[in-house]
C-alpha cells in the first residue's frame, strides 16, 4: 500500500450480517452454486437506515422477520471476486427471529439452502474467514 493510500477516504460497500441465533445455534447460508457458506445478510442500499436494510434482506432472501440488536463485530474484508480498491465494511449485529417457529422461504437467486450450527461447527464449515471470525467472537461473548 503506497504512503498516499492511508489518507484516502474509505469508499466501499458496507456488507451487514445478521447472526440469527436459536437453540444455541446460528443460521447459516449458501449461494446458489457455491461451495463456501455465509452470514445471512447484505449490503446497504444508499440512504437505507442499517437496521432497516438488514431486516429488509433477511425478509427478501430467507422471508424471515428479525429482531436486530447490537452490533457486536465489525471489520474490513476483501472478497476474492472485487477489485481491490472495493473492500467492504463488514458488520456482524446479534438478532432474534421475531417468530422462532416460522419457515425459511429462500429468494432463489440468492439463497440454496440455510442451516443452524454450533459452535463447534465453525471450524469444520466452508465458510468465509470473515464469518468465522464473527462467530467466534459472537459464541464468545455470553452476554450475547
């Protein structure tokens, strides 16, 4: 990174994650045709409040209502498929579902399929090390 590119001001995507919690688990999400597991969630459409334009992605790929909470993890991430001058800020919020009884309805286009794991489960899943690293703050945080 050239001296010059510390003083430029930060002008990516913001990607925001809901860790959905139920029965000690969290919901994870799969791409259609791909192999690496992710966060349910999205990026922020330009003038969206952040905690209106995660549920409303939550509702559109998984049609699901969620409780937001706190944020509870944040960092830089550079997927593998953008430009390296488009990273993301990456933010991770605790949430509930709203009705912890009601059926995943998947926005085909974005989601193949969806599971709750563990803990334990973390390591062992294809997963991005972004998400790992947010569930591993997440399930060691009690309070959360």
């Amino acid at each position: 990174m050239a001296l010059d590119d510390h003083h430029k001001h930060f002008a990516g995507n913001v990607a925001q994650k809901a860790v959905i919690e139920k029965d000690g688990k969290v919901l994870v999400v799969l791409p259609p045709g791909e192999e690496t597991w992710d966060l349910p969630g999205g990026r922020l459409h330009v003038g969206e409040v952040p905690l209106e334009g995660l549920r409303r992605e939550i509702a559109e790929e998984l049609g699901l209502d969620i409780k937001v909470h706190e944020v509870f993890f944040a960092d830089m991430w550079m997927p593998s498929h953008v430009e390296p001058d488009k990273a993301r800020y990456f933010v991770a919020f605790a949430c509930s579902l709203i009705n912890p009884s009601a059926s995943f309805v998947f926005e085909k286009e974005e989601i193949a399929d969806a599971k709750w794991i563990g803990k334990d489960e973390v390591d062992s899943l294809p997963l991005y090390e972004i998400c790992k690293n947010a569930l591993k703050a997440y399930f060691k945080n009690p309070e959360l």
